[in-house]
C-alpha cells in the first residue's frame, strides 16, 4: 500500500542533517501519529556538515557559561551516547588532553579551566611530567584532561535517526530542493521545483544554506552564512597508535576556530586537523572547488569585509597553511614533534557554515529566527552533531509555542 499524502502536513522540516533528522524524530516523539514530513535535497541524510567532520562527541568545555552551546552540549553529549548504545552503534570515549605548549596558552589554560568549572565539565590538570607518561607523543608544558570527550561516526548517527523517523509514521522525501516557501495565516507552502507541501508549522535545518531559505521564507536575515574549509589529512595505518586521547591545542578565545588537533576516529585511524580557509564554495568539498554565485554572496556582504580586516594575519597564516603542507605540518609539530611530511595523507575536507552578522560579528552561539509558522536554524555550526537532540527539543518547544 503506497503512502498516501495529507492535504496538510503537520510538520514540515527542510534539511536531513543530523540536526533535521533529530528534530522530525522529536516531533514524531512529542507528538506520535502527528503528520511529519522531511524534505532533503541529496539522495541519502547526512550528506554535507553530518559527515564532514572530525566526529567528536564533544563534553562543552569551551562555551560561554549560560550560552545555548555550553547549555545543548553537555546535555547532548550525554543524548548521543544513550542513542548509540539503544541502536547499537559503536562509540568510544577516549577523553580529549588540552595540551599548552607555552606561557601564554598555560595562562589560557587556566581560564578554560576555570570555565569548565563553570559549565560543570569533569576536567582534570595534568602535569607536563604525566602529560608525557600519558602520551609519550606528545609535547607540552601542561593539559587539561577532559574525560567525557568520545568519538562517533555521525553518519550512522544520523541513519538511524531516519529510520526511527520512517517507523514513527514520518516521510522523507530525498532529491528534494526546496525552491520556495511562502507563508499565510494558515498554513506554510513548501516548493520543490513543480511539486509543493503544505504544513501548519515548517522547520528550516538548512546548514551551509541557512540564510538563502530563511531570505527564500520572507525571514529578514541581518546575517550572511560565510563558508570555512577545514582541511584535513590522514595519518598512515603504522602510526594510527601514536596517540590515545584526543589532542588539541589551547584555543583562541577570539576565533570560533578550535585549530589543528589529532584525533583518533572511531574506525581506527587517526585525522590531523582541520584548519580554517574560505572557502570558495559552500558545498565543494574538493581542494579547488569553486563555485562564482556564493563567492559573489559574501563578497556582496559588508559584515565580511569587516571579518576579513579583524583577521587578515590570521587568515594569511591559514591560507599560507592551505597552499604549504610544511607549514601546516609546523601547527601539528608544536604539540606533537614527531610527526613528520610524509605522515600527512590526503583525506576529506569539511566546510563549516559560518554565520556572519551585518557588523562584521562572528556568531559563536546557535542562532534561531521565527515567524508565526516557521522556525530556522540560522547558525548550527560545532558541536550541533554533539546537540542535535537537545536542539531539536528545543526547536519542537517552540513550534509548541513553550520554546525560549
């Protein structure tokens, strides 16, 4: 018996991201028998930031005290893991070592201390003496061991999600590009190139196309998502065991950028990276990859040249990185020196979506717009996997009318 159609959808949600798909199966739960449809551009959930990403369940310690971030990822750490264990999908939780590797970053490390305090993260000081016990690899003055950090692959995460989704009663409707979305007093019509859908309530989960749907909605958007490549490479299978925790640098409280960390994935290898380019493409994921209509979006856009001149010293060294393995293979080595050129193979890249206020401000925090029937998730970078449960709690309260 094939699905038949409502003539109105309860719940529309555009995006089969993690953090899409978490928020039909949390409609599904809140509200079961509801109609739930899901709308996806790709041919199969997760295509784009779900998979592209270093697949860290992180544990919340770097997130203002108070703020959405430091609130969602302490609560979705704990989410994520309780999911895998039901649908039985692997995960370790190896912990993540901070590591300082001179004055200026152990002065940093105290405050990132003092702020895990704050944020009731588990966090431990290591000496430099133990540091070097724990990970003969790695060099440092100190670190800070955060113990609940673990590893997923996000991609399963998100399949399961679409298959609790589908036995819940929703639909998911792949190699669907929303092309329109206009809103009345009663209802939210959906265009996917000659088709529509017609909802009382649609959550928008665009990702790397936030602000186009929400301008496409109506949604008076003061923000402009500016596209990051983060790069990676591969360690070779004969040093995959060069570390057991997560390595990271001490980050800078300026940057939304975490920096160039080694990290242990859940299939065994080891990453390094990423970095944080422009990107000339918001979905091409391949080293040269343009695409002239989004380079055109931001340049068009005054917040970006404000961002640009804030960090053209910054953005110069990452670029400079980008084109000269040595030097990203200088940011690997200042942690962990014994790495050398030929350790450094090719692997993925990921492209983070970055919203970029009108004043030239770098949104840190998760950003969310609304209309009367409408929701948009408008800035859902990391840790969104880690939250995308509490998230899509959230954006249910307020499609309820109960959400802050």
């Amino acid at each position: 018996m094939g699905y038949e159609r409502p003539v109105i959808y309860d719940y529309c949600v555009v995006g089969g991201g993690i953090v899409g798909m978490a928020t039909a199966m949390t409609l599904l739960e809140r509200h079961p028998g509801a109609a739930v449809l899901l709308l996806e551009k790709e041919t199969e959930a997760g295509r784009h930031q779900t998979v592209h990403n270093s697949g860290v369940i992180h544990a919340g310690i770097y997130y203002r005290p108070g703020s959405l971030k430091a609130e969602l990822c302490r609560r979705g750490a704990r989410a994520t893991k309780d999911f895998c264990r039901e649908h039985g999908i692997p995960f370790e939780a190896p912990g993540k070592l901070l590591v300082a590797t001179d004055e200026s970053e152990v002065a940093r490390m105290e405050a990132l201390h003092e702020r895990a305090r704050h944020n009731d993260i588990d966090v431990e000081r290591i000496s430099r003496t133990r540091l070097r016990e724990m990970e003969p690899a790695v060099s440092g003055r100190g670190a800070l061991l955060v113990k609940e950090t673990g590893i997923v692959d996000y991609g399963r995460v998100c399949a399961a999600m679409s298959r609790v989704v589908r036995s819940g009663g929703g639909h998911i409707e792949f190699g669907a590009e929303v092309t329109g979305i206009r809103e009345t007093a009663e209802r939210v019509t959906v265009r996917s190139g000659v088709r529509s859908f017609d909802a009382r309530k649609v959550i928008v989960c665009g990702g790397l196309q936030a602000d186009r749907l929400a301008r496409m909605a109506g949604v008076d958007t003061d923000f402009r998502i500016v596209p990051f490549r983060g790069e990676y490479y591969r360690l070779p299978a004969d040093r995959a065991g060069i570390v057991d925790h997560l390595i990271y640098p001490i980050p800078d409280p300026s940057l939304p950028f975490l920096g160039v960390h080694l990290t242990p994935m859940i299939d065994g290898s080891v990453t390094v990276g990423p970095n944080a380019v422009l990107g000339l493409s918001r979905e091409g994921y391949r080293k040269r990859a343009v695409r002239a209509a989004d380079v055109l979006d931001y340049l068009s856009f005054p917040g970006f040249w404000k961002v640009a001149r804030d960090n053209v010293r910054t953005g110069a060294v990452e670029m400079r990185n980008s084109l000269w393995k040595r030097g990203y293979l200088r940011e690997c080595r200042r942690y962990a020196p014994g790495l050398e050129l030929r350790d450094l193979l090719p692997e993925q890249a990921g492209i983070r979506a970055q919203a970029v206020l009108r004043d030239g401000t770098l949104v840190h925090d998760f950003l969310f717009r609304e209309t009367a029937r409408t929701v948009h998730v408008c800035n859902a970078p990391s840790p969104a996997a880690t939250s995308a449960m509490p998230i899509a709690e959230m954006i249910a309260a307020k499609c309820d009318g109960d959400g802050r």
